[in-house]
C-alpha cells in the first residue's frame, strides 16, 4: 500500500523550502536533475523527488515494502513517471561513524535495486534524519507515533535535501575556481 500526500506534505515541504533557501543559491547557470530520494527500511520506504533545477526536495510517498519483486516494480513505476536519472540513499551510520547491521541492510538493498534499475546511486548520511523529521511533525502538531509512513517520506525528502545543497554548493564552488 502507498500513502500519499497531503496537508502534512505540504508544510513539510514548506519547512524544506525554508532551509534550502539559507543557502547561497548559483542562479548563473543552472542545471537540470531528476533524482529520488530513499529512506530504506525493514518496513517501509520513504520516497523523496525534487524539482528540475534541484532545489527543493518533497516527499512523494511511502512504500510499504512486502517483497523484494513488488518494492522494485513501485519505485521502477515512480522512476519512470518522473525520469529519474540518480538515486540518492540514506545510508545510517553509528554515531560513531561506523556502518552497522541497518547500514549493510541498506547497501545490499540498494546494490540489488540498481542492478535492476541500471541507475547511479549516492549514499548520503543520514543520521538523525527521522528524528528531524519527527520534530518537524510535532513543531506543526502532527502524530509522529500515529504517522511512522509520513516520517519516512520526510525523512527521504531531508536525505534528498542535503544531497541536493551539497550538489549545489559543490557547483557554486566549482564555478568559481574555473576560470
């Protein structure tokens, strides 16, 4: 089954915007991308898209995963909808920086998703992201315990977010060395 979003989406995205839109922004050349952002879990998938020019990230839905067969036919589906070109992964490391049980859980997932799919894929840190995600929930009086799918779909679109800003920041920086 697949939630999809509304109201809570749309403040979300709202709060999003708010953060993506404190870092410096290269409106010199711009370029386009299509990338989707996942919040792998035992249960659940938290899916993520941006816009074209990379600004902000969304949530677009919550895959409530029951095989390995069924989880890849849905995100192929939403790939295709939004000619996705990268993937861009949670990947949970320890706090101490290390890659545990969840973290190879996920590589594996990931390894056997893009050898179907044939897409690039970049692992991004996710730490804390549901817990961000949870208070950005409770902050707009939202359930976070009433919501776990919700959480997820935020939790990618602020995995997403920072890949986005630092894909940015990294262009800023780019252009500006080059002469």
């Amino acid at each position: 089954m697949v939630e999809s979003e509304g109201r809570e989406d749309q403040i979300i995205a709202q709060n999003l915007q708010n953060l993506s839109s404190q870092s410096p922004i290269n409106t010199k050349a711009t370029s386009y991308v299509s990338a989707l952002g996942l919040d792998v879990g035992h249960k659940r998938v938290g899916i993520a898209g941006c816009d074209r020019t990379g600004l902000i990230a969304s949530g677009i839905t919550t895959l409530h995963r029951t095989s390995f067969e069924r989880d890849v036919e849905q995100i192929k589906q939403i790939i295709q909808e939004r000619d996705v070109e990268v993937l861009v992964v949670g990947l949970p490391y320890s706090m101490d920086g290390s890659l545990g049980f969840q973290a190879r859980h996920v590589q594996k997932f990931t390894k056997r998703l893009t050898a179907i799919l044939q897409l690039p894929v970049e692992y991004v840190d996710e730490r804390l992201t549901s817990y961000q995600a949870e208070q950005m929930m409770i902050a707009q009086k939202i359930s976070p315990s009433r919501n776990k799918g919700l959480i997820d779909r935020f939790a990618a679109a602020l995995i997403l977010q920072q890949w986005l800003d630092i894909r940015r920041q990294k262009q800023k920086s780019d252009s500006e060395t080059t002469p």
